[in-house]
C-alpha cells in the first residue's frame, strides 16, 4: 500500500527534484497509546477472564453496564505493564473517525517515516499493515463500538503475535466470524454481587446486600452508583434504601445525580441506555423499536412470550405487521436491550424501569390495557402448553405490579382473574385460593365489597378451596356470595344462580345431601325461566341434578338422563368443550358402574384421547381421565394407575387432591389383588371416580 505521498519538499529547477525526509529517530519500545479507564474499585474478578488470554480475536458484547470495558481495562492493564508486550492501544472507538485517528497517532509513535500532513486515512491504513507484517507483540483494545459498519476495513488483522478485544453493545452477525470470538457478557453472579456489596459497603447485614443485590438484577453499574448513593448517606440503612427502590420513585430518585457518579462513570443507569434506545429506534423498521421496548418493559423481565407483543391488538396499536415487530425485536436484541429466542423475551429489570420512567403519566393505563389484552390473545383456549401459561402467568404478575392500580382503571382486568384460574387448572390450588384472596382485597379497596368483581374474587376462592378439599369452608363463602349476589345484583342475575348451584353442590359434598336435588330442581325451574332451555348453564344444571340423582337411587333412570345431557352438551357448547368432556366422563362411570363395562371403557378410551388432543397430556382433566380408565381396568392396573400418580406428581405436586386419590386407590386396588378378588371394585364412588358429577362453576365473569 503506497504510504508515502508528499514525503518531504521539493527543491530545484524543475527537472531534477530531491525529497527531503524528516529526519528519523529510532521508535523506544513498548509503546503505549491512549488512556486506559481505571480498574473500578473492589473490582470483581469474573469468569469471562480467563477467555480474555490466548485468544486473537475478541469480541465483548453485552447490556450498557454489565462490565464489558472493565473486563477489557483489567486485560489491558495487566499487558501494559508487561514489556514483553512492545504496543498497546487503547481507543474509544465510538466512531469510525475515533477509531481512525487512534489508528493515525498509533502510526505516528512506531512508523518514524510517515510524512508530515499525510491524512489520517493513510495514517491509519499504514499501521493496519504493519500490524500485519511485524513480528512484535501487541494489543488493541477497541471500546464501546456502536456500529460494527465503523469497523469495516479497519478490524485489525489477525497474526500471531497480536491480539483485538473490542468492547459493545452490539451482538450483530457481521461481529463473529473464524477469528474471533463473540463473549456475551452478563450481570454479576450472586456470589460476585454480594463480595463487591461487602467489600463497598463494609458492616452491613449480609441478607440485607443479598437481597439489595437481587433488586437491582446483579447489574454491576447500577450495583456501583447505588452503593455510592447508599455510602453518601450515613443515615440511609440498606433495607430503607430498598423500601425506596420498591415504591414506585424513578430510578434518578434512587441513584447518584450526574456529577456524583463512582469509578469515573460517565452516566447514570438510565443514560447509560438511552443511546442504545435511539440507535435500535434508527434501525430498520425505523421508529419502532423505542414503542415495542415500552410494552415490553411492563412485562415479565425474566421472560414474556413472543406471542403476547405479536397479538392482532398489538400490530393494530403499532399500524405494523407481525414481520416488522419481529424485525424491531431483532434490533433490540441486536443492540442487548433484550434477549430473545424463538418463543421468549428476556430484558433487564432496571432497562425496564428505566423505560417505564420515560412513559408519561396519561400513556401508562392504555399501554397497560394493551398489554393485558394482548396477554388474554397470547393464551390458549385450553391449558395445551403449561410453559407457556406459566410465563403467561408471569407476565401478567409483572404488569400488573409495573403498572398498578391501572388494571384496575375503571374495573377489574380479566387478565387478572385469568391468571389465577390458570393458576387452579395447572393444580395450584393453593397458590390459587392465596392468589383469589390477595385479588379480593385489591379488588374490594379500588371498587368497593359490592362491586361484581369483589364478588368474583370470592366465588374463585370458594371454588378453589372446594377443589382443594376444603368443602366446609368453601360451603359457608358460598353461603355469603348467595346472599351478597342476590341484595347486589338480584335473585335472578346469572352470577346469583352461579353462586346457588356452587353453594348446593359444596353443601352436598360436605356432608349435607338431604336437600341437594331439590335445591337443584329449584335452581333448574329458575335457569329455565330466566336463561332458558339451551343455554349452557341449564344444561350445566341438568348435568349436576342427574349426578345427584344417582345418590338417591335409580341409576338406569339416570344413564337416560345422562345421554341426553351428552347429547345438549354436544348441540349446545360443542365437542371439545371442557363440560362437555365432564358430561361424557360422568356418562362412562355411570355405565361402568352398573355393569356395562365394555361400553364403559369404549367411552373412557375415547375421553382419554379427546382430552389428550385438546387439552394435552399434562392438563390436570386429561390426567383425572387416565385415572378413571385405568381405575375401572380393575387389580390389573395398578401398574397403569402408577404411571398416572407420577404423571400426577411431576404436574400436579405431592399434595394435590387427585394425587391422594389415586394413592388410595393404588392401596385399594393391591389389597384387592392380594385377596384374591376379581372384577371392579364395587365402592369405586368413596373413591370419588364419579365425583366429577357434580360440579361448581369456577367462571369468575358474568355469566360467559
């Protein structure tokens, strides 16, 4: 490459012309170019490290304040201080043009014949090739690159004799290749979180920096500015610096201003991101970026489905299709302002907070709703994927405590009383009944006792302690939402007959059966005058009186009635509707239960598969349908009923109703098989195989 251009001044007549050199003086080795930032103090040493030594090519990528130039500057001063190692440079190379100078000044100290006024360009690409040709050991050390297009054509070569560590945010395909490697850099482990707290904050209790640590997601720059903000303050303990970080102040409210920043930071948390932000918002599709990371940071940090921001009420609020939000995705990703795989995303807390904080007052409620829309689109009709509704569940936890009270702004969202049924179906129940009662108390202070939604929330935990065993308790809530329903709402509003059938069910479960088809006769007049004939909760009804007929004798009256409530769920609610599934359960025990065994089993064979298809195999309904196949197989599958109770057990938990059923039944079971006896066993209502008859309506909204 030809570097030598205009090397000196030309003098005579013309003809003959003599170059005059500037004279050259011999280069004094190891050269050190640039500032390197001081190692911070009580600097953790990290894993990433080790990754740092031997290798050519390095490539840092990770979130603004993960510690990425301090991983860099800890390697680079080690090697400045080594003489064996004869150039290191060190450039911030925010820009093509800083990087470009760096290069030109690193030429001027070892290239002693360079010509004077010879521009930058040439500078820069002169010491590119002799870093390509010399023999000496060296380092570059490229900081905080914004755009990998600044480094094209300037990488420095791969020899081995040198070596590149480059610093950004960035984490873009054109930045790994062959020779050099990508290092993702993360936050701080716990265990590295909670040294550096003990070391800045020497005294304080140990749980306390634990769990400080946690609050701020590990995050070693924010970890630095809050310790800074804390020490500044003599009278600030850590846990009232927590109770300060927890309600609600914005993150300037809880971390050094600007000019009392540690370690020689050059901005705060927030601003630390905020250029990240506006170069994802500059990447194609321009301009959406900034809008998706606002929903985004009123979800789940530790992972929100992709399908919730891909939503039809999304796109809409967007004017974008589903192609260009998974473009804006990638440029978030692409900048490490998320973390994304095919089905999840994944952002700091404190990035979300940081969002959350630039998010007027007035938008907060509607993107809230958005959110919580989207995340009711995102679930599945039918629990089909437990993940998936758990990391719906969480999501939805996450924006209703980023964004309360606007969930409930002018009544209760579904989405909250959504995810607490989800909670139920997957055989939480406790977490349920727990998750109902803390929702009945935020749903009785913003709307008052009276309100449906307050009444809602006490219908769901009545429910969820029926499902749980608790029959006593949930009879007398149910006892009081009847009477609060019928004052509030009226005698005949949907959700007061609702409460009535529950409460004649848990009232006949627990004990008090003298009443119970009566009380559903009454309750099946009233749906039949008011909702009339077809409506699915009259059929509903209909299933729940034929049940309890049973107790009281004629089973083959029963059967009848029981196909021709098969037969209404079918016309009515459709095939794959979760009654309909509990119809033809009931239907199949009552014929085995009078001897029609083969029939039985054709039925029970088919309800397996059917659930199976909709609803999956781990859902809690399709597990209670194996159990009821296998249970009417008889002594002879016990090993069947085995393979259902460890199903029960990874889904359901150790202390789940149906996981106790089927215990006993197993001991049941063997003992008759020990004995000797043949055929069914004949007490299989103890057993609660039929218990499914009879059921309370878990639905929390009116009447749909």
């Amino acid at each position: 490459m030809e570097v030598r251009d205009n090397l000196g001044v030309q003098v005579g007549d013309g003809n003959t012309q003599h170059v005059h050199l500037p004279p050259v003086t011999p280069v004094t080795w190891p050269v050190r170019v640039g500032v390197l930032p001081p190692v911070a103090d009580r600097y953790q040493r990290r894993a990433a490290e080790s990754e740092l030594a031997g290798m050519s090519g390095i490539v840092l990528s990770g979130l603004g304040g993960v510690g990425k130039s301090q991983l860099a500057a800890r390697h680079a001063h080690a090697v400045w201080r080594d003489e064996s190692v004869d150039l290191v440079v060190w450039l911030a190379a925010v820009t093509r043009t800083a990087v470009i100078s760096g290069y030109a000044e690193a030429a001027g100290r070892v290239l002693r014949d360079l010509a004077p006024g010879i521009s930058p360009e040439h500078a820069a690409a002169a010491f590119q090739t002799w870093l390509s040709s010399t023999g000496r050991r060296w380092l570059i050390v490229l900081d905080d690159v914004q755009d990998p297009a600044d480094l094209k054509g300037l990488w420095p070569p791969n020899t081995p004799t040198g070596q590149v560590v480059v610093t950004t945010r960035r984490r873009d395909a054109a930045l790994s290749r062959d020779d050099r490697r990508l290092i993702e850099v993360g936050v701080f482990t716990e265990a590295e979180s909670l040294a550096y707290l003990t070391a800045k904050l020497p005294g304080r209790d140990t749980e306390h920096l634990r769990a400080l640590a946690s609050d701020l997601g590990h995050l070693p720059l924010a970890l630095a500015q809050a310790t800074a903000f804390i020490a500044d303050k003599p009278l600030l303990t850590v846990a009232d610096y927590r109770k300060r970080l927890a309600d609600r102040r914005t993150l300037a409210q809880v971390l050094p201003a600007a000019g009392e920043l540690p370690d020689e930071h050059q901005a705060t948390v927030a601003a630390t991101w905020s250029l990240s932000i506006e170069r994802a918002d500059a990447l194609r599709p321009e301009g959406l970026a900034r809008p998706l990371l606002e929903i985004i940071s009123l979800l789940d940090p530790a992972g929100t489905p992709v399908a919730v921001v891909t939503r039809a009420n999304v796109l809409a609020h967007l004017d974008v299709d589903a192609d260009a939000v998974g473009d804006a995705l990638g440029c978030l990703h692409r900048l490490s302002l998320i973390t994304l795989d095919t089905s999840t995303i994944q952002a700091h807390a404190l990035l979300q907070r940081a969002v959350r904080d630039t998010i007027e007052p007035e938008r907060l409620t509607p993107l809230a709703h958005l959110a919580a829309n989207a995340l009711l689109l995102a679930w599945p009709a039918h629990a089909t994927d437990s993940a998936l509704a758990a990391a719906l569940r969480s999501a939805t936890n996450a924006l209703h405590s980023h964004t309360s009270p606007a969930l409930w702004e002018p009544e209760g969202h579904a989405v909250l009383l959504h995810a607490g049924r989800s909670l139920g179906d997957a055989g939480l129940l406790a977490e349920a009944i727990d998750y109902f009662r803390d929702l009945r108390r935020q749903a009785e202070h913003h709307l008052g006792p009276d309100h449906h939604d307050s009444l809602h929330t006490r219908n769901a935990i009545a429910y969820w302690s029926g499902q749980a065993g608790h029959h006593v308790e949930a009879a007398a809530e149910y006892e009081r939402v009847v009477a609060d329903s019928a004052r509030v709402l009226g005698p005949d509003h949907p959700n007061t007959l609702t409460a009535r059938n529950n409460l004649a069910n848990r009232r006949a479960v627990a004990g008090d059966t003298a009443n119970t088809v009566a009380e559903f006769e009454q309750l099946l007049a009233d749906r039949l005058r008011v909702l009339g004939a077809d409506h699915p909760d009259t059929v509903f009804t209909r299933n729940n009186l034929a049940g309890w007929r049973i107790e009281s004798g004629g089973r083959a009256e029963a059967i009848a009635e029981f196909e021709r409530v098969v037969a209404d769920h079918l016309r009515v609610i459709g095939p794959d509707h979760p009654r309909t599934f509990l119809a033809r359960h009931n239907l199949a025990c009552l014929r085995a239960e009078t001897g029609d065994y083969a029939r039985a089993m054709v039925e029970l064979e088919q309800l397996l598969h059917d659930r199976r298809r909709v609803q999956g195999p781990d859902h809690p309904g399709t597990l209670a349908a194996h159990y009821t196949l296998a249970f009417w197989r008889g002594p002879v599958a016990i090993t069947e009923l085995q393979a259902v109770l460890a199903d029960q057990l990874r889904v359901l938990g150790p202390a789940h109703p149906d996981v106790v059923l089927t215990r006993r039944s197993i001991q049941v079971l063997s003992d008759l098989a020990q004995d000797g006896l043949e055929g069914k066993l004949g007490g299989a209502d103890e057993l609660g195989v039929t218990a499914e008859g009879r059921r309370d309506d878990p639905r929390p909204a009116d009447g749909t």
